[in-house]
C-alpha cells in the first residue's frame, strides 16, 4: 500500500500552480476543466508525488487549518531564500537535533507546507 495523491480545494487555481511550481519545484502533469470549474494535478519528475489542485467556483473551499505536507529537497537553503526573495513569510530554518533540519512556509490556500532537508 501507497499514498497517491493529496487533493485540495483552491481559492485560486494559478497563484497555488505558482506556489507548488516554485516552492516545492512540483510541475503540471494534467490539467482540464471540470464543468464551471479546473483541475491541474501537480507531480515531480518521478510521478511518485502529486497534488491535485481543484478550483471549483461555488465549492467549500480548503482552509489548511491543523494540516501540514511536508517535502524533501536537498536545497533548503535556497528554497529559504527564494521563499523570502518571493514574500511568502517563511519560517527561520529550525534544526532541533542532528537528523531534523526544515522550515514551513503557508500556500496561498493557508496550508503549511515543511520543506526539509535531506539528510
């Protein structure tokens, strides 16, 4: 057994394809409209994560509240400073013990995403 995919309701269909392209380097692997609304999931090159981006007018729209994803980079040094470069409001860098070292920054819907360091 696998996790597939994360799918979250977005205020706003391009400024999170903005965010997940820039911050967690995701790209669109499919996108298409569904009835009055689009849909574009976002994967990286291996296809092993994606994210489905759902914008639906008239839908609830996902909060973020007491959620977090977190992703693997093996640059997060400079995905702090692009982060910061960008306005996005990330947190310092923390590194609580030898084998932790990550920073979480919210997405335009208000989900906190850790980006931590390979180690």
């Amino acid at each position: 057994m696998y996790f597939r995919q994360l799918s979250l309701m977005v205020k706003n269909l391009e400024e999170s394809i903005e965010f997940y392209e820039t911050i967690t380097e995701l790209t669109i692997s499919r996108r298409f409209k569904e009835g009055p609304g689009e849909i574009a999931f976002m994967a990286n090159s291996s296809g092993e994560t994606e994210i489905e981006l759902v914008y639906m007018p008239q839908a609830q729209k996902f909060e973020g509240k007491g959620f977090f994803i977190c992703f693997v980079t093996d640059k997060l040094d400079a995905m702090h400073k692009l982060a910061q470069a960008r306005g996005l409001n990330p947190s310092d860098i923390r590194n609580p013990d030898p084998q932790s070292r990550y920073f979480y920054v919210y997405d335009p819907n208000g989900v906190s995403v850790m980006l931590r360091q390979k180690l």
